[in-house]
C-alpha cells in the first residue's frame, strides 16, 4: 500500500471535495468528512469507462480495424479491443485524478516503476506459475506438447505481437479491477474487502467467454486475489501487470493452450490436453485445473516470504507519490486499512 493508498489520507483541494459545514442528512449521502464518497467515485469512473470504450470502438469500426466480432479472436483483433479498454481506463482514472486532486500514479501505476524490476520480476513468476500449471497436468499424463506449429519469422512474429497484445490486457485488467477501483473502494471498505469483491467480478465477467465455466472462474477469482496480495506487499501494480502479461503470453503462445476458455491462432506448439476436466481444466484451459489452485497457493505462500511488504509511512521516491522504499514492518505498524 502506498501513502496515498491509506484512507486517512485526504485530497487537499478536490474540485469534488465535501462542502463546508457539518456533514449530515443528504449532504453525508455524497460526501463523508474528508471527499467524495468511494461508491459515488467508483460508479463515475466506471461511467466515463463506458462511455470512453462506446466511442473508442465506435471509432475503430469506423476506421475498420480488425473486430473479433467480425474476425474472430485474433492477435490484431484483440490488440484493438485491449487498446480501446487501455485507453478507456487511463482517461477515466485522469479524470478522476483531476476532480480528486490526486496524481495518476497514486492509483497504482506509478510512473517511476514503469517496465522496472518489478514489472521483471513479475513476468518470471508468471512465465514461472504456468509452466508449473502445464508440467503438474503433464506429470498426471493429462498434456502433451505436440509439434512446432510455427517456424521461421512466423514464430518470432506471433510471439512479439501475442507479448504486446497480453502486455495490453495486463495494463487493462489490472488497472480496471486493482488500479482506480481496487484505491477507491479500499478508501470506503478497506483494502481487503475491496479486493474481494473486486476479484468475484473478476472472475465472474470471465464467465462471458465461451469454454468458460464456474471453477474457471473461481480460479479468476483466486488469481485475482494473489494479483492484489502483489499489490499490498510491492506498492503498486507494475508486479501485477507483467505476471498478467506472461501468464496469459505463456498460456496463448507458448505452450498454446485456451486461456480462460479463449483458444486464439498463431500460437507456437501444436499441442493437446487428454484426460479429465479436474486435471487439465477441460475447455478453460490450465485455469480450470485443480492443479491451478495448487500453483497459485504456493506462490502466494512463497511470495509473502520473498516480498515481506511495504510500509504506507515509507518515504516517497523518486517523482511520483506513489512509489515508496519497501521495508519489512511487523503486522502491529501497518496502517489501517
């Protein structure tokens, strides 16, 4: 948690900041005694989401790039859709920053960390966490690698363009449900409510994708919920975003399985899942594995020892008040939530 990730902290001057007087009756349905209140903030930005993603598609139609209602699920029609979303949410959070009186980074994507070590050491532990998922199905004899299914300039093509399409949901996913909502709604009910219910809608808007199914989504959800443990314990989301971006980089094109029910080409193996749904996840893909569960359970105990968390009273680094000094603190002296 960063300094201004603490809800003690209010936004000096915030266009949208209580009027003065005593807070009471209708005035304390909108406002409480420090801003705004986080619902009616949360259902704003979420307002300006829509509203940017309806002209963004729009635009895009009109311009006729690649649609996967049109195309299908490709690379370059999905690159288009994660773009609008990326350029949805980042205008949305601006705004908000404005009548908040708040910088960008203070909602989880700091500009001093931008693609720094942690967004590194995030993409290992994805490239890691799946391919502990597909070597854990293999060993149960439920996945085989099959052929190259690409070669030449092909192969080094779709693997950049699959890296900066999942670089893009990561961008997207994260900052939609861990970046401006995971900050404001932890300001109104704590951290860790907030990332409850922000990760069930997580898992539950993946229930939309075809070859989904209720335990994949669960394991969104869980997923989800080590996504946001990484947000405690680092500061901020860049860990979050390159685990995203690898894990999905390394279910679609390397080891060329469905994610979260999606099955896109251009991947690299020709491979094959056999056996029962519980080990190989069926029509989600390695997400609806027990053997996800079992992954996600060890890296989060991992993680807790690797990265001990940051202290919200750290002093501020750099040029963005969002970056803090990680130190380890004992349970007693973190800030409320």
């Amino acid at each position: 948690m960063t300094p201004e990730q603490n809800p003690e902290s209010a936004p000096p001057l915030s266009p949208i900041g209580p009027p003065e007087g005593r807070i009471s009756g209708a005035k304390a349905i909108f406002w409480n005694e420090r801003e705004f209140r986080a619902g009616w903030r949360l259902l704003i930005f979420l307002l300006f989401v829509v509203l940017f993603t309806l002209a963004g598609t729009f635009l895009t139609m009109a311009l006729h790039f690649p649609q996967i209602g049109r195309t299908g699920l490709t690379a370059t029609s999905m690159l288009v859709q994660e773009c609008v979303g990326v350029i949805a949410t980042f205008a949305a959070a601006a705004i908000m920053g404005l009548l908040e009186a708040r910088s960008f980074g203070g909602y989880g994507l700091p500009r001093a960390g931008a693609f720094g070590a942690r967004f590194w050491q995030g993409a290992a532990w994805g490239i890691a966490m799946v391919t502990g998922m597909i070597f854990l199905i293999r060993a149960f004899g439920g996945f085989s690698f099959g052929d190259l299914a690409l070669r030449g300039p092909a192969l080094w093509g779709y693997a950049m363009l699959w890296g900066v399409v999942f670089l893009c949901v990561g961008l997207f996913e994260e900052f939609l449900f861990r970046g401006y909502a995971q900050f404001t709604l932890a300001t109104g009910i704590g951290f860790w409510p907030a990332a409850t219910a922000l990760s069930a809608a997580f898992g539950a808007i993946h229930i939309r994708n075809s070859g989904e199914d209720f335990v994949g989504a669960l394991s969104v959800l869980v997923i989800g919920m080590f996504f946001c443990l990484t947000l405690r314990r680092t500061g901020n989301l860049w860990f979050a975003v390159g685990l995203h971006a690898a894990f999905d980089w390394g279910e679609t094109f390397l080891f060329s399985v469905p994610d979260s029910g999606l099955v896109a080409p251009g991947h690299l193996l020709s491979s094959s899942f056999h056996g029962s749904a519980w080990l190989t996840g069926g029509t989600v893909g390695p997400e609806g594995s027990v053997m996800a569960f079992v992954v996600v359970g060890i890296a989060a105990a991992i993680f807790v020892v690797v990265y001990p968390g940051v202290d919200a009273r750290a002093s501020v680094v750099g040029g963005d008040s969002a970056t803090v000094e990680p130190r380890e603190i004992s349970e007693n002296q973190k800030p409320d939530d």
